[in-house]
C-alpha cells in the first residue's frame, strides 16, 4: 500500500499528499528536485530527466555548455541562414570505365564520392576551364558537365592531341585553373559565368504537432484508487493558472513514453511528407542528403579500416573542418571499431604505443577486447558516444552497424549568437508548461463508462553545418 503521507516541500509551506487529496491543503509551486533534496528517502526513487542517453539529452547538454536556450519561430514553417565556403580549385574523378581512348578523344568519367558531398557542395569544375591531372602531368579542357545524375559527370579533353588513359588509378585528381585561358586573336567578348562568392545557404524547418488519446474503461480503474479525484497541480504556467497533472502511474508513463519517443524518432530518423506538409526531417536523413560523405566500412580487410580514416581526413582538410569530431553510434558499431582498431595496432606489431591513438602510456591491453574509447588520427580526434536509441527495444535496432559523425563546435547565426549544431525549435508562446502537455476527459462525469488520457505537444529543430555532418555504415 503506497505511503500518502510524506511531507512535500514547495515554497511556500509542506503539506501531505494525503491531505492534499483531500482538500484540506491548496497546492503551490511544485518543484520535483526541491522534493529530492529536502526528503531523502525520496532521492533513490526520484527518476531525473533524461534517464537514457537520448539525442534530447545529448543536444540539451550541448545548447546548455554554450548558454544557448530552445530557439522559438512565430510560424511552423521557419527559415535560418548558413555560410558556408567551400572554395576550391580540385576535384577528383573516377576511374574510367571504357578502354583507352585514341589520341585527343573526350572522356567523360564520374565525380569521386570523396571530392563532393550528394548534394554537390565541395566541387564546383568549371566548363571552357583547363584542369591539371595529378600524376599524369596532363593539361586537359573541361568540355561539359551533367549534374543530372548521381554521381555527377564531368568531360574532359586532351590538349595537342595526346591521349587520355584514365584507366589505370581508383581516382584521379585535378588542379583547375580558375582563369579562362584566351586564345591570340580572339575578339569577342569576355565570356562570362555567374559564381558568388560563400554564397549563404538557406535551409527550411518545420514545427510540427502530434497528439495522441488513451482510453481507459470504468472497469479497468474501480477500485484502483476509488472515490478519488486523479487530479494533483504540478505547476503554474505563464499566467499564474496551475496546471495539473494525473497522477495515474500507467497512463501517466505511457503518456510520457509518447512524446519521449516521438522527440527521438524524428529527431534522428524523421522524414517530411511534402504531400501532406507534415513531419521533420532529421538528422540521418539529412546527413545522408547533403553531408560531406556518406562512408561505408569493411571489417574484413585490415587495411580497410586506416584507409577509410584517410579518405575521411582528406575530405575534413579539404572543406577546412574542425578538428574534433562526435561519432554517435550504436552497440555494433562499437564492436567492428573495437576489433578495427585491434588488427591495426597488431599489423603494426605494436602493444600499448601506437601512432593512431598518440603517445599511448596506459600500458599493454588485449587486443581482441580494446576498449573503444576517445582516439586520434591523422591529426583529428574522435570522440565516440555509444547513443541508446539506435539499440532500444521500443525502435527495434532500426539503424545498425551506424555512426553519425559531427562537428564538436560551436557555430554563429546570422545574428552573432553562439548556436549548437542542433537546436529543438517551438512555437512562440508555447512555454514548457504547455509544449508537453497532457490533460484528462474524465467522461464517467457525463454518464459514460471510459476515462481519456490526451497528450499534445509540438516541436522542430534547427540543425546547423549540414554538410559538415557525415554518416558511416557497415558495407553490404
């Protein structure tokens, strides 16, 4: 039988939940933490927020390191601008897929995935421009370019008549010459192109609302807590009105559950219906469309692993990012990086110093069972963050053998103000009393025989240097 008779603590006075009940004591102000502090046996059952390691936890704690409050839009629909400058005269094809070509034919190849993001930021080459291709020493004309498929094509003709082989290298690097070469007697005009300079990018949010109703038969609480009234004040909102609250255990988790899942499936894995305007897009998905790569991982090759790292490295350098960076990952993911890192410090017949993870010092470990912890490469560090949503039961390991890389900066908007790289966004009004919030249609009072749990809550986000984030991935 629960125990209605400890002393709750507000700023006011103390009084009994028992007392309360029965309406010999108005309830003020109710602050769960002052509870926890001022009665001790109530410290071991007080669950805190944010009990799993959730992308609301993780980015919470983010936006609070930085002073940076849940950003609030007047409209569900809200816009925010970014620069970001990804200037270069490089880019990189790949292989070429026919025979060697006869002396001065075109030859139309890929854009390699390392040079440019999905969405194509990182390399721009440009057509009647001359290119240099690294290793051959060969000057080459850029003819054309199809961004309409994926990956992107670009055309490339030899100059005095050579030939072309670009049929033995993975890849090629070219050097483009940003000036127009401008051949003795020409008199036309200046060709000319539009280009402008860190153009701003313009990304599109959305605020959207979910809802749900539970219901519960007369049957199914008689003589659960009878003749009781379920509501208790949890609070006051903006205007000074408590707002209440049913202490129901079941539905009040299960209510809860619902806006805590909710929060973490759109945030990671949300898509938008444009046919009916409705929904987020979330981080993976976005990632996924305009990051700077979207990787994938070998554990049967022991070189696999280092080599992706490179290729990773040189795409950090090209487009100038930070040099920490997060991985939230799931359980699978931890093991092959575990066993990855392993082999390579044992290919290098190494034990506890390995120039992969710096100076070492912790002394010799089983390579089979590393611990997969922060680490060093080429420069750049790593910092891993084992996320429960990826292995929970209630989402069915829905992304496996999955990482999400992302910057570990700080970022500046168009205002000046320090932002994180994800920010939860709310409507305008909508304070924390109310953006979560659940109330009871108690229909036995209008002769009927069921009780209503109701919850609505609304919520977007803002997530800032897109195509700084990446996705890593276990290969088919």
């Amino acid at each position: 039988m629960a125990n209605n008779n400890y002393i709750l603590h507000s700023a006011a006075e103390g009084y009994t939940i028992e007392a309360a009940i029965k309406g010999q004591t108005s309830l003020v102000f109710y602050d769960s933490l002052r509870q926890a502090a001022m009665v001790p046996e109530l410290r071991q059952k007080t669950i805190m927020p944010y009990k799993e390691q959730t992308p609301e936890a993780l980015f919470s704690q983010w936006a609070a390191a930085m002073k940076q409050d849940s950003r609030t839009v007047k409209a569900r629909e809200f816009w925010w601008t970014e620069y970001g400058a990804y200037g270069t005269n490089t880019f990189q094809v790949q292989q070429s897929g026919g025979g060697v070509p006869g002396p001065g034919v075109a030859v139309t190849v890929s854009l390699d995935t390392w040079s440019m993001s999905k969405a194509g930021f990182f390399s721009k080459p440009g057509v009647n421009f001359y290119a240099y291709i690294k290793g051959l020493n060969q000057k080459v004309k850029i003819t054309a370019k199809n961004e309409n498929v994926d990956p992107n094509t670009v055309t490339l003709e030899p100059i005095n008549n050579e030939v072309l082989d670009l049929t033995v290298n993975g890849n090629y690097t070219l050097v483009m010459d940003p000036l127009q070469h401008v051949p003795v007697g020409i008199e036309t005009v200046m060709h000319s192109h539009g280009e402008v300079n860190a153009p701003p990018l313009l990304w599109q949010g959305y605020v959207q609302e979910f809802e749900d109703s539970i219901s519960l038969h007369a049957h199914e609480i008689d003589n659960y807590i009878y003749d009781r009234d379920f509501k208790i004040a949890k609070g006051l909102d903006a205007k000074g009105e408590e707002v209440w609250m049913y202490y129901i255990p079941y539905l009040n988790r299960s209510l809860e559950t619902r806006v805590t899942d909710s929060k973490t499936i759109n945030a990671i894995w949300g898509l938008r219906d444009r046919k009916n305007q409705i929904g987020l897009d979330g981080m993976v998905p976005q990632a996924e469309k305009y990051g700077m790569f979207n990787a994938a991982y070998d554990v049967y090759t022991k070189t696999s692993f280092e080599a992706f790292l490179f290729n990773a490295m040189k795409i950090l350098r090209k487009i100038q990012g930070c040099k920490d960076y997060m991985l939230m990952h799931d359980w699978n993911f931890w093991i092959d990086w575990s066993k990855s890192l392993a082999d390579s410090i044992k290919a290098a017949d190494q034990s506890y110093r390995y120039a992969l993870f710096g100076d070492g010092g912790e002394g010799a470990r089983m390579f089979d069972y590393y611990s997969f912890k922060n680490f060093e490469a080429f420069g750049y560090k790593f910092v891993p963050y084992m996320l429960d949503a990826f292995d929970h039961r209630r989402y069915g390991s829905y992304q496996e053998n999955f990482a999400l890389m992302l910057p570990m900066a700080e970022f500046t908007d168009i205002d000046g103000a320090r932002v994180p790289i994800f920010t939860y966004t709310y409507l305008v009004g909508a304070e924390p009393a109310r953006v979560d919030h659940m109330w009871i249609d108690d229909a036995r009072e209008r002769r009927e025989r069921f009780l209503y749990g109701n919850v609505q809550t609304s919520f977007g986000h803002e997530i800032h240097a897109l195509t700084r984030l990446g996705t890593i991935k276990k290969a088919a």
